[in-house]
C-alpha cells in the first residue's frame, strides 16, 4: 500500500508538472516542467511496478534539475530552494527502507534484496552539498567601501539650523536628512537603548481606508518635538523624555472615499517681528486629509486666529470640483521668504473631474494668496481672480520640496495627470510637466526649469521623493550646486540646480511601442546613468515557495504583456516592472554633504496593470479597494484600470526575491560602492524566522555625523543602524509597530543624543498598526 501511495503521489506530481510544463512551453517559456513531469510519470509507472529502476530514474531527475537550476540562477539559495525542495524531499522518502525493500526482488533460495539506492543516495547527498554551499554565497551582494574622507570641510547643511535640532522634514530645506551630531558612532551604536516612548492614542480605526498609515518624521525645535498623527492630531512632546505639552485634533474625520490616511509633518515657523514668547509667535502648521492648514501657537497649540479665517486656511478654494476626500495634503508644506508653499494629493484613478494640482504660495502670517502656479496653465501665476478656478486634473504634488533660498528656487516633484493609465486628450502643459522634477521661482511662482523623468507617463511613475541639495566638488575642485532626485523607476537625477542639467549624464533609450487604439507611447524614454532600474524580467526570475507556484507565475508572466520597462497598459493585462510601489518612493535618499555619499532604499516589486472597457466595470463598491490596489474605476473615461502586485497563487511576489536593497553611491563618481539585502521574513511568515531574504520596504532613510545611517521601512518590524561605509548593519531594534516612517535625530540641551523613529504602520503592505514614538540613546 505505501508503493501504491507513493506511486500515486508521483503520478499526480507528474500530471500537473507536465500539464502545466506544457502550457508555459506552448506560450514559449521553459520545458524543463515538460521532462521533469514525464520523469516523476515514469518513475509512478516504476513504481506501481515495484522496479528498483525508479530510484535510478528519480536519481536522474534529481541531477538534471540540480543542473537546470544552477544554470538558470548560479548559487543563490532563494531560487534554488525552491526549484529543488520537494524534489529532494521526495528523493529522500524514496531511500527510506521500506519503499527499497518493496522495489527489491526475492532470490530464488529466498534472499530478500533491496533496490540499488547508490545513484538515488549520490544524488541527493550532491544536491545537499550544492544547497549547503549556496547558503554561504549571495551572487547579488555588491560589497565595497564609500569613501570615508570628507569631500567639503565646511559644507553647506541648508540654513541655520542648531545642530541638535531638527526644523524641517529633512531636517533642513536642503532635504537632505543629515544629522551633524557624532556622539553615537558605529563603536558604540550597539549600546543603543529606549530612552523613552511615548503612545499618541490616534490608531486605526475598523473603517478607516485601506492605507491608512503612520509616516510622519517629527520636527524638533528647542526643547520640544513637534509632530502629526494619521488622522491629523498634531502632538508637542519634552524631547527629552517624551512627555506630552499639547495635543491638537483638527477633527478632520474619515471619508470612505479617501485613498490615503496619513500625515508626514509639520511645518515649523518663528515670526522675526513678533514679540518673543508672544501668542503665534511661533507657529505650527497642520496640513490635513479634507483640504485644510491650520496654524497653530507652537507653545501652546492653541489655533492662531490672524492665520487666513481664524487660523484655518481652505484650500479646496479654486477648484471647479470638489467631490469629499479627493484632495487633501498628506506633507508638510515648505516655509520660506515669508511664504508658505504647498501642494496637495489627489485620488489616482477615481474620476475625470477631480481637483487641481496647483501649488500656491500664501503670506505665512496672514494666509493671502501670493501666487499660483498650476501646471496646466504654467505662465499666469498671479493670484486666481474671484470666481475663476485652476485646471482640473493638472498633475500634482503630494511629497515634499526643496528650497534653495539663495538661489531664490524652490524644487518641486511633480505627480501626472489622473487617470494615470491613460494619456489621450493630454495637454501641451501637461505633457511637459508631468512627472518631472520643476523650480519655481520663490518671489513669483514662474518657471525656471524644468527635468521631465518619463514622457507620457502611462504608468503612474510620479516622481515621489524630496528632491535632495547639496553641493558636488567638480573635477576642476569647485563646488557645484547640485540636486539628486530619486524616481520610483529607479532614476537617480543629478542634476546642476541652477539649471536642471544633468551632472551626471541623461540619456534618451527606445521604449516599447503599442499602445490601445486610444493612446499612443512616447518612442524614447530618458534614464539617467545612475540608476537602481533593474534588469527586466524573464521566466527564471519567477519564484515561488514550491517548483509549482513557480510554475504558476511563470505562466502568468507569459501571459501578459511585457516587453520590459514601460510596457503600455492593455486590456490583456501588462506586468508594470518596477511597479507602481517604486524603486524609490516618498521616503527619498539621504545624503552626508561632507563625503558627498548617499544611502538608500532600492525596492524591487512588479505591479500588474489591466485596462477595463466603461462597459465591464461592476457597479461602484464591488471590486474595489482604499488604496490604488484592486480596481480603479475612471469615471468619465473609457477605461477603469485593475492593479495589484504580481502574485503568485501563494499569496507571495512571484518575481525572485530580494525585493529590498539598502546601497550606497559616492555622488562624485556617480558609482555605487555597494548594494545589500535589507530585511527579514520574521513579519511576514506564520513563524517568526529571521531570515535575510531581502524584503520590501517604504520609508525614507537618515544619516548623522557620526558615520552611521538609519533606516526602518521594512516590512519586518526593526530600526537598524548601518556602518554608512560598508552598508553593514551593526545593531537593530524591535519596534512594537511597522516603522514605515523616516528617522530623525536630535540632541537635548545636556548634550546627549537622540535617534527617534515613529512606529504605526502602513495598511496597505499589512505591517503591525500602531502609534508609537520610540526614542533611543546610548547608556548613562
């Protein structure tokens, strides 16, 4: 009865190897699912036999997969593992004596022999060895050293900010996420221990939409850390052991229509002329998720009545449509010249009729509007006359800008226009500046510049992260004032800020052609020569836990459409590679301004994009999610859009993992020193094991004086600290909560220094909720 089972086993293996193999092979993938389904076929029919020659025929199978996998992916034990676990663990219940006892043969003086197990035992004993080798090996690990001399002795940090503080959400308006305090180092950062905590209360509620999540980077200003909550609470806390001076609640409600619950900041501002300890004269500013700013007394947290009507400035004010929760301000706006300046969030994908992108510059003290610059009308930027309204639909800006007041410009990321998916009946305007990285002119709100990093965007590639200043020595020794800017397509922008020409060179490269009826694609597309864009995807990078979830996501990549990166959408189904997660998102990079390095986060997920006829699109509320996951319905288009993360049948990304880099690049050469697996699997497995696959993360990265970067964003719930030379980590914390959020560091008035993280979660990657602030310094 166990020859039977066992013969049964192998059969079934064998019909759905074989099966399957022979789908994949018809669309022109491997046929190595083919063969290895007849062998496990012929080795049942062995079975049921009882002929010894099945171990043999196994033992084959075995070798010949073993050398099919090597050369299919070299010695990395996460795409080994698979291709080969159940066949070895098969091959391992073949050996066991009663399955040989039953396949040996019975002489005729009544000798009982066993089958030859020799080549089956040899083969499995060589596969051990390979896997056992494989898990000492990393042939995607980039080791090297950035350099570790200072580049620029007297640096320019971006304006006078004391050095234990932290103004502005890259602590200056440099956006360079630069800490100048060395008190913690990598000899001693494995001390790091919990200084204090300090729980906000603001967590996420049962009806709260899907992405609803804690990604704010706290400012500190004195002796006080100010910050936001997801539902727009703003929060004073003693930064030295973390206990609450105020709490705000801007009482701005949930909406089911809103895609995103979060807040990344606060802006913070002290009036030169007010009179010192006086009520506002120093301000917080609150933006939140129904489209307003509010000004708060920064001592108090009282609302400051003189800001714009009674201290709360609307800025739905403009728009032709103003449906609830499809514009808000999800980032801190930026503070310069007397100027307040922000953008705001529009929901991707969810109607034809939705807000402007426009940026306006109001009086920080009184909330008059300065100018407006809305990219589907570029060239009026003096204020909107009463009864008019600014261009619906122009692209947008919901991350974070950069100021360089003596320059007298302010650098912008701009979003595209929505539906993302769809560019018939774009505009010149719009055209030009979606997805591009533009300076304003602080004063007028003209443009000086503008560095588009995708034409006719189809793919929701906006450019999500801070663009970062600093200056660059140039090859004859001068310092060039320079601006890097990530992309989610993996672009690295280095560009001359003065001018938006590229310092380290730009290049146009065909793109795939074949867009619906519709639409048309751009024929090139630019890139730059510092790029994390991964290589584009074939059938070996498919992955899953089994050789037949692997399967399966190696017929659903032959399925779709995807000719590489930029694939246009289609109704088929297209694999969007990076996807709409990006390679870089909103956390940005950081930079050491005295080596001229940076650090940051490369992630690799594949997304999938399927346009859907007007006509198929279900009834509103079926198929449907908060976030841009699911199905995005377009109203007033032709076409609603179904996205989602390539999966396996799992549950799993079906592309080979790692999907999460931490790098380092020395911005003088434009080289990257090194690249590293970053993160477990101990969150998201059922069992909490620490293993370095190298997982997704989002969040944003921050580096001090002292030689050290840090970094959450992990889907596995730790702040790790980094030797910012090799990339190693050297000491890691466990967070009580996914600590999507970027860090920042301070030191109190005693000197000591404080790194500080907030833990909350993000809900559409699924890491834990919650509503920490986690503060840590080394021992007394």
């Amino acid at each position: 009865m166990l020859i039977v089972l066992t013969g049964v086993v192998f059969a079934l293996i064998g019909l759905a190897l074989g099966a399957g193999g022979l789908w994949l092979a018809v669309l022109g993938g491997s046929w190595y699912y083919v063969l290895a389904g007849l062998a496990f076929l012929v080795t049942a029919f062995l079975l049921f036999k009882r002929r010894g020659a099945a171990l043999s025929v196994y033992a084959v199978l075995i070798l010949a997969t073993l050398g099919w996998a090597v050369w299919e992916v070299g010695f990395d034990w996460w795409q080994l593992g698979p291709r080969g676990g159940v066949i070895i663990v098969l091959g391992l219940w073949l050996l066991l004596p009663a399955i040989r006892r039953d396949l040996g043969f019975v002489s005729p003086t009544g000798t009982v022999y066993t089958a030859n197990a020799l080549p089956l035992l040899a083969a499995v004993i060589v596969s051990i060895g390979v896997a056992g080798y494989s898990m000492t090996q990393d042939p995607l690990d980039l080791a090297g050293e950035l350099p570790a001399q200072t580049a620029a002795a007297a640096p320019d940090l971006g304006g006078n900010v004391p050095e234990g503080d932290w103004h502005q959400y890259g602590r200056t308006p440099y956006g360079q996420r630069y800490s100048p305090l060395a008190q913690i180092t990598p000899d001693n950062v494995d001390k790091l221990e919990v200084a204090w905590q300090y729980q906000t209360g603001d967590v996420k509620l049962p009806d709260d939409v899907g992405e609803t999540t804690y990604q704010v980077t706290p400012l500190k200003v004195k002796d006080t850390l100010y910050l936001c909550t997801p539902h727009n609470w703003a929060i004073a806390l003693d930064a030295a052991t973390g206990k609450e001076k105020w709490k705000f609640d801007s009482n701005s409600g949930m909406n089911p229509d809103r895609q995103h619950q979060t807040c990344r900041g606060v802006s913070y501002y002290a009036d030169p002329v007010a009179t010192a300890g006086g009520p506002c004269a120093e301000r917080v500013y609150l933006p939140t998720s129904d489209a307003r700013l509010i000004a708060l007394d920064a001592a108090s947290g009282q609302v400051c009545p003189t800001f714009a009507d009674k201290g709360t400035l609307h800025l739905e004010k403009g728009m032709k449509y103003n449906p609830a929760g499809y514009y808000y301000s999800t980032s801190p706006p930026v503070i310069v010249a007397n100027k307040i300046i922000i953008g705001g969030a529009v929901n991707d994908n969810y109607s034809t009729q939705e807000q402007s992108g426009v940026i306006r510059a109001f009086d920080v003290n009184t909330g008059a509007l300065l100018w407006n610059w809305d990219s589907g009308n570029p060239d009026v930027t003096t204020p909107l006359p009463e009864g008019q309204t600014y261009t619906t639909n122009s692209p947008n800006s919901w991350s974070v800008s950069s100021v360089d007041e003596k320059l007298g410009l302010i650098y912008v990321p701009m979003g595209n226009q929505v539906p993302d998916q769809l560019g018939m009946g774009r505009s010149e305007h719009v055209e030009k500046y979606s997805s591009s990285i533009v300076a304003l002119d602080i004063n007028t709100g003209a443009v000086r510049w503008v560095r588009q990093t995708v034409h006719h965007d189809l793919w929701d590639m906006d450019v999500p992260a801070q663009p970062v200043l600093l200056d660059i020595t140039g090859q004859d020794g001068q310092p060039v004032p320079a601006l890097v800017g990530p992309t989610k397509q993996g672009d690295l922008y280095v560009l001359d800020r003065r001018t938006g020409e590229p310092i380290i060179p730009v290049k146009e490269i065909p793109a795939p052609t074949g867009a619906i009826p519709e639409d048309f694609t751009a024929p090139t597309q630019p890139i730059s020569d510092l790029t994390f864009s991964p290589p584009p995807l074939t059938g070996k990078d498919m992955w899953g836990v089994t050789l037949f979830d692997q399967l399966a996501c190696r017929i659903d990549l032959e399925r779709m459409r995807y000719e590489g990166r930029y694939t246009p959408p289609s109704v088929e189904g297209s694999l969007v590679y990076p996807g709409n997660f990006g390679v870089f998102n909103w956390g940005s990079v950081a930079v050491d301004p005295e080596r001229q390095v940076m650090f940051g986060m490369p992630t690799y997920l594949a997304f999938t994009s399927r346009l859907v006829p007007r006509d198929q699109i279900p009834p509103r509320g079926q198929d449907e999610k908060g976030s841009e996951q699911g199905l995005n319905r377009n109203d007033g288009a032709p076409y609603g859009v179904f996205m989602g993360p390539f999966l396996g049948p799992l549950g799993i990304p079906c592309q080979a993992p790692p999907w999460g880099y931490v790098a380092g690049v020395d911005l003088k050469t434009g080289k990257t020193a090194y690249k590293h697996r970053n993160g477990t699997v101990y969150d998201m497995t059922p069992l909490p094991l620490p293993f370095k696959v190298g997982v997704p993360g989002i969040g944003g990265p921050m580096i001090t004086k002292g030689g050290l970067a840090f970094l959450g964003a992990a889907v596995d719930n730790y702040l790790r600290a980094y030797d910012l030379t090799t990339g190693k980590v050297l000491w890691s914390g466990r967070l009580p909560a996914g600590g999507q959020s970027t860090p920042m560091s301070y030191a109190t008035a005693d000197g000591t220094q404080y790194v500080l993280i907030v833990a909350g979660g993000h809900g559409s990657i699924g890491t834990t909720p919650g509503d920490y602030v986690m503060a840590y310094k080394l021992p007394e």
